[in-house]
C-alpha cells in the first residue's frame, strides 16, 4: 500500500475532510427536518408510544436534542423491528407513514451511516497504510 504522505496534496486533504463534510451535512439535513417536517412526522406516528410520550417536548428542547430526536425517530422508522418489540412504535402507524418523510429519514440514516463507515475505513487505512 502506498502511503499518504505520497498523494497529491489536495487529494488527500478531500479523503480526510470528506467524511467530516458529510457528518456537518447529516447534522444540517436533522435539523432541517426537526424545523420543517417534525409536525408531519408526529402526525404519521401520532398513535406511537414515543411520539405520546415526547410528542409536545419535540422539537423544543433545543439543537442538540433536535437532532438526537430526529435520529431516534428516523432509526425507528428504517429499522423498525426493535422499536416495535419494545412498543415505541406502532406496526399500523409504519404502514401508514408517507413515502415522502420515509425517504427523508432514509436520506438522513445513509448520510450518518456513510460518514461512520468512511471514518472507520480512513482510520483503517490511515493505521496500517
């Protein structure tokens, strides 16, 4: 393998910066859907034990917990099965959930997920390299 101190200067800044572009964009795109499409969701959930539970505090407890939500919100939307084995969600109410606020969740889960798994593979090859 060739090290990455032989690169083009511009190339590996982009390989290193990349991932970290894509988490500010995945953090960006969370809140963008706790500001304009967290009512929509909690409507499409609205029989779901997590949405009675924290529907009124969503989406006001500032920042951080925005996007904590989003991503809780969004993993049990994409993956739904824990979520109903331990009853956060209702099995009707995910059958029923737009297509459109589907694919905004599913949009966001592969922007996080495409981030971690970049970093843990520059990590990788930056180690043994």
């Amino acid at each position: 393998m060739t090290n990455i101190d032989s690169w083009n200067p511009w190339v590996a800044i982009g390989f290193l910066s990349t991932p970290f572009l894509l988490a500010v964009t995945a953090i960006a795109y969370s809140v963008y859907l706790s500001r304009c499409q967290l009512d929509a969701i909690k409507e499409a959930l609205k029989n779901s034990r997590y949405i009675y539970m924290w529907g009124n505090s969503l989406g006001k407890r500032g920042l951080i917990w925005s996007v904590f939500e989003i991503s809780k919100i969004a993993g049990m939307v994409v993956w739904p099965r824990a979520s109903i084995i331990i009853g956060e969600v209702n099995p009707a109410d995910l059958e029923k959930f737009p297509p459109y606020l589907k694919r905004y969740l599913i949009v966001n889960m592969t922007l996080m997920i495409t981030s971690l798994a970049w970093i843990i593979a520059q990590s990788i090859l930056l180690e043994f390299g």
